[in-house]
C-alpha cells in the first residue's frame, strides 16, 4: 500500500509539473500554428485528460483540470483564438460522441443516423435566430441573442422526442436492421432540410442559413478592447458555454452509468433475451437510451448553430455520423473518458493536425527543400495529408480493431457481488 501510495505521489508530483511546462511554453514561446506549435497544443491537451485519470491524487487532478480549463486555455484562446475555436469544437464533438455513447457503447444500439438529432437543434435555432421564420411565419425575426438560452432546453427536449418517435417503430429491429433504419432516418432529416425551402421556405434549402443571432454578443462588444477586440471575447463565450455543456454530459454519463437503468442497457448489449427474462422492458429502456442520446446531440446542435453562424444540410450528411461513431469506437464503447477521448483525436486529427502537415508540407515544396538527396519540389501537389483525412481514419479503425479492439481507454467493468463474510452477516442478522 505505501507503494502504491508512493506511486501515485510521483504520478501527481509529474503531471503538475508538465502542467506547469507545457502551459509557459505554449502561452510564452510556441504562440503560432507551426508544426511545433501544434505539438505542444496537443501535449497540453494530453496533460488535462491524464488529471482525469485514477492514477493520481483526486485533488490533484482536480486542481490541475480546473486550471487548465479555466484559466491556461482562455488566456491561450484570446491570445490566439484558433486553439479556442479548435478546444470548442472538440468540445462539441465531445458531448456528440458521450451522447451516442449511450446508445451504442452503453445500451449496444447501432445508430447510424445519429447527426440527425444534432441538426434538429441545430436549424432549430439557425430558423428562429435568423430572419428565416419571417419568411413562413408572421413576426419579429431574428428573435433577440438572449432567445438562445430559451431554446437551449427547448432543443434537448424536441431531439428528446424525435428519439422517442424514432424509437417506437424501430427498437424491436436488432443489429443490421436497426442500422438501416436510422441510417434512413438520418439521410430523411439531411434530405428535408435540402428540400424544404418550397413550396414554404423553411430551411432556405441547399443555400442553408446565415446571420445566425451570437449569444452574449452585447457582454462580448462590452468587454472589447484595443487589446482583445470583441470577436476574441464572444470565442470565449462560445468555449465557456460549451465546457458547462460538456460538463452536463459527462455527469449525466456518470450518473446514468452508476444507476439501476445503466446497468440494464449493459443487460440488453450483453443479451436481450436474458434480459428480458429477468424483467427487464425492452423497449421502454432502449427508448430512454435513444431518448438521453439524442437530447444531448440537440442541446449542442443549438450551441453549433450559434458559433457556426450558419448551418446547411452539408454539415449534417452520413460522415459526419460515421464520425462520430469512429470517436465512440476508437475511444472506447462504454467509456466515458474513452468518448472524449476519441472526440479530441479525430477532431484534432481533421481540423489542426493534417491542415498543419499539410501546409508544412507545402512549404518546403515551394521553397525548393532537400532531404537525405529528395527535393520537396518533386512531390507531387496531389499530396496533401488534408484530403486523405477518410482514408487515415480508416487505417486508424483497422489498426485498432485488429490490435485494441476494446478501445483507447476501455470501459471498467463493474463488478456486483456479496462475499461469503457479508452474506454470512446477513443471515445472522436475519436471525
């Protein structure tokens, strides 16, 4: 035990002092979006999810969260506001893959069609905080920038009940089957928005929406200065909003997971028919693993809108479904931080590291650089790492389904029994 104990100090004692490293170097020397820059992002990034591991002091790794989440990013963000626009969209793409973690790694529910929920909340707010309505519905649009945190509930609560709508066809499919049918749903939602702008202009169609109302903008324009101007303060919302929304997930995950309905979606993944036999309903606990999922994807398709400004049917086609799914998959099915995980990789992976590599790669084309006796003027302009993006993804999967099928951070396993000396107890007490 002292060992151990030992252990877990240096472990603590090792992540404050990357915290503190990585930190002045990428507030103080790596302050661009080179190559460089990129990895010292990234190992900052690595610090935070390791303070979520066991294996250090609890209040160590709380402390060392907290402060790089409320203090390190924000003051990386507004001096460059990439990383905070990159941090927000791993934020979202998190509470995305925690949601469908639910259904798929929780309660074993293949949804392919699980961005529709996401562009229900998303066109949501996109139609109502933009002069949209004004063009199938009589009054005052754009609604007001507060409006935002009315319909912030309201989304969770329509994508709620399209789940639930979903579900009761649908839920007594299995397997393939299931994943057809939410393949269709998903593509049916992706088509109606691309569709609906006759004879009623509702989504304006392929064109999509823009002029989308910014919450906090007046807060934003107030605290503007020469300094940070108020574009910085208003990406700072954006990521202060979507860490409470991340932090939401992450408790409703933990409590869902923890709690009597938790344990009977493993039941249902595990075995149905057992399941079912030991009094478990199906259908009404897989419509509340659709139901949770889909609630959480809405309540950030409103957040998305907001921050994008502008949303069309492109942003919520069948890849980006297979996404988020690979997020769940690579991080780990069942795995709370395995979900984040997953987030942060592909997200990363697409928006920062391969448009990096890419335009490093560029670089030296241009200016003519050898190596080893290879001329980068010789590479061919088809190669950019950018546009292979699908095709890593692929060989990642591939990788990990033949060498770590259970995932980045695999889900721990709970195990639920008495021991001989408790049972012993209780039949004395029951004496």
């Amino acid at each position: 035990m002292h060992g151990w104990n030992l252990s877990i100090s240096v472990r603590s004692a090792v992540l404050i002092g990357s915290a503190i490293f990585f930190s002045c170097l990428k507030i103080w020397v790596f302050t661009g979006s080179s190559p460089a820059d990129t990895c010292i992002f990234i190992a900052l990034l690595a610090t935070i999810f390791m303070a979520t591991a066991d294996n250090v002091a609890p209040w160590v790794g709380r402390a060392v969260l907290v402060a790089m989440l409320v203090l390190v990013l924000p003051i990386i963000g507004l001096a460059n506001t990439f990383y905070l626009d990159v941090t927000t969209q791993v934020a979202i793409y998190a509470v995305l893959a925690l949601g469908l973690n639910i259904v798929v790694g929780l309660a074993g529910l293949l949804d392919l069609g699980f961005i529709a929920f996401f562009a229900l909340g998303a066109y949501l707010w996109a139609i109502f905080g933009s002069t949209q309505a004004s063009m199938f519905s009589q009054g005052s649009f754009p609604l007001p920038a507060g409006a935002f945190f009315l319909f912030l509930p309201i989304g969770i609560g329509i994508a709620a009940l399209a789940g639930i709508l979903l579900g009761l066809p649908v839920l007594r499919l299995r397997g393939d089957y299931l994943a057809i049918v939410t393949l269709g749903f998903g593509e049916m939602v992706r088509v109606l928005a691309n569709n609906l702008d006759k004879p009623v202009n509702i989504t304006n169609g392929p064109q999509g929406i823009a002029g989308i109302a910014q919450p906090l903008g007046i807060v934003a324009k107030a605290l503007s200065t020469n300094a940070i101007p108020e574009y910085k303060w208003q990406a700072l919302a954006y990521y202060l909003l979507v860490l409470c929304l991340i932090a939401c997930a992450i408790l409703v995950n933990r409590r869902l997971d923890d709690s009597r309905i938790g344990r009977a979606w493993v039941a249902i993944r595990e075995d149905e028919i057992a399941a079912q036999a030991m009094g478990i309903p199906l259908v009404a606990t897989k419509l509340i693993a659709f139901a949770t999922g889909a609630a959480m994807a809405g309540g950030v398709g409103v957040l998305f809108a907001a921050k994008q400004s502008y949303v069309s049917p492109e942003s919520f086609d069948f890849n980006q479904s297979i996404a988020v799914l690979a997020m769940v998959v690579l991080g780990g099915l069942g795995s709370i931080r395995g979900a984040v995980l997953g987030a942060a990789v592909v997200t990363l992976l697409n928006l920062q590291i391969l448009k990096v590599l890419s335009a490093w790669l560029n670089t030296m084309r241009a200016e003519g650089v050898e190596f080893l006796g290879f001329s980068f003027a010789n590479l061919p302009a088809q190669f950019e790492p950018s546009k292979y993006e699908r095709l890593i993804f692929g060989i990642i999967l591939i990788i990990m389904m033949l060498y770590r099928p259970q995932g980045l951070v695999p889900a721990k396993r709970k195990i639920v029994g008495i021991t001989v000396d408790t049972l012993t107890a209780k039949l004395e007490d029951a004496r």
